[in-house]
C-alpha cells in the first residue's frame, strides 16, 4: 500500500522519517565479530582472526572463529616469550616461514625437550597391542564383474540373476573362468581373465575386501558378492594370513609415536605455564577438554 500525503507538513508529522531527515554522509559501523582480544595488552586484529579462520573448517562459523581466535592467542603468547627470551632475530632460512614462525620454533625448540621412548616403553606397546604390528592378509583373487547402477533396480536385478547362471557354470567347469570372464566382466581385469593380482586391506571396495576376508579357504565363493558396481563372481587363488612383526622391525615406529605423544603433552604443558602467567581479555584459551594442542 502507498500513502500519499497532501503537502509537506502531513508527511513531517508521519512515523516515517523523510529523505532530508537521514544522514547519510558517515555510513554506518559494522558490529565486531567478537568481543576485543587482547594479549598482555596485545590485540588480536579483527582482520587476522578472519584470515585464519579460513585455515580452520567447522561446522558453523563460530566455531570457525573460536578455533582462529585459540590459536591467534597462543601464536601470540609464544612470539612474546620467544621475544623475551632473545629469539626474536632468528634466522630465516627455512623456505616459507616467517620471522615469527622461526622464532617460536626455535623458543619451543630450546624449551620444551621430551623424554625419549625407551626400549622397555617400546616393548610394553608392542606386547599390549600386538594386532597393531602384525602384517595384513594377502589375497590373489579372480572376478568377473555384472556391472550395474545401484539406482536401476531392474539393471541389478538382471545382474544378480546373470551372475547366478555364471556362478552355476563354474561350479560345473571351473576351466571357462578365463573365458567366461573375457565375455561377460566390465572390470578391466577380464582381459586378464579377470586376475585382480594380490590384494591387501584397502585395496578394493569394503564390500567386497569383507567378502575375501570372511571366506574360510580358496576356492570359488558360493554366492555372487554385491557391491556399489554390480556383482561379482569371485575366485580365490591363494590366501596368505598376516603374521606379527618382529620388534626390532617395528622398534623404531613405535619409539616415534611415543616421542610424538609426548612431544604433544609437553608443548600443551608449556601453552599451559604462558596461559596461567599471561592477562588474557576477551577469550578464554582454555576448553571444556583442557586441551590446548590440536
């Protein structure tokens, strides 16, 4: 509806302002995104905590900016320390990096030294988890593949039915593989006679690596196996079990996960001595979890 008034003074007294009556020569200030952070008097610029959001994928943008403004606060409690401390001239060699970046690697480089992982703490690892170090299953496997699209029901239904008359005639003459495969397999492998090679986990798709591995031998498996491709009529040639690893072969991979471990531990140990001695505005560093390392 339009409202249409007779002279000027009727339009004035009106609840709506006129043109004459907004000023528009200062436009108007956006609200910050977040409360002002500071850092020993330090503050966070609103634009950094934009640009590092970006580095920082969530679910909501709030939770975009929690994670920047977390770690824009302990970057910059390490680049004072490592002010501080005399690191602040470091050399800047390393292809990438900062000033403030080498600054703060070298603090925490002379600040924070971990254990290293002894033998007995390796070993401990190894006999309490052995599974972890014990060397996958290889399968040498065989197919011929009835493709079809997971959407056409009638596609994989014709494919379900095709595999079955292939699986029958290879129960009788398992020597029309090859041949068989040749004919009737949209897998690439057909020109091989359907040889898929060996396999080990991950391999292939979930669907059909849990079909080779719950077949108790070798042999042609008893049903066509479906996955998102079709069916699959399968042939197992040779199956290897995976067995444990020697220590002295895993010995150096656990004492690495171990010194990274505790490498983590005492960098957030560190964050955790600035953050209790720092004045911190506007943010609170520390989470629900009490982590501080990522």
């Amino acid at each position: 509806m339009v409202t249409v008034y007779k002279n000027a003074e009727e339009a004035k007294s009106s609840a709506y302002p006129m043109k004459e009556d907004v000023d528009t020569r200062v436009p108007p200030r956006a609200a910050p995104i977040m409360d002002e952070i500071r850092v020993n008097g330090v503050v966070i610029a609103e634009a950094d905590l934009l640009l590092e959001a970006q580095n920082h994928p969530a679910e909501t943008a709030q939770a975009a900016l929690f994670q920047a403004a977390r770690a824009l606060v302990v970057r910059e409690l390490l680049w004072q320390e490592a002010q501080r401390l005399g690191h602040a001239q470091a050399d800047t060699d390393n292809a990438g990096q900062t000033p403030v970046d080498t600054a703060i690697e070298q603090l925490i480089e002379h600040q924070v030294t971990p254990p290293q992982a002894t033998e007995e703490e390796c070993r401990r690892v190894y006999e309490c988890d052995p599974q972890r170090f014990t060397s996958g299953t290889l399968v040498e496997a065989r197919h011929i593949l009835l493709a079809a699209d997971p959407k056409d029901l009638q596609a994989r239904e014709k494919a379900q039915e095709t595999a079955r008359a292939i699986l029958r005639e290879l129960e009788s003459d398992m020597s029309r593989f090859a041949t068989l495969a040749q004919e009737f397999s949209a897998c690439s492998s057909s020109r091989q006679g359907g040889n898929l090679g060996q396999l080990s986990a991950g391999s292939t798709v979930p669907e059909f690596e849990k079909a080779l591995n719950a077949a108790p031998a070798t042999g042609l498996l008893k049903a066509p196996v479906e996955t998102r491709y079709g069916y699959h009529i399968v042939n197992i040639v040779r199956k290897v079990d995976g067995s444990l690893l020697p220590f002295d072969i895993v010995h150096e991979r656990i004492a690495a996960w171990l010194e990274a471990a505790s490498w983590s531990r005492a960098v957030a140990q560190y964050i955790s001595l600035l953050t209790a001695e720092a004045d911190i505005k506007g943010f609170n560093i520390m989470p629900h979890d009490g982590s501080l390392v990522q």
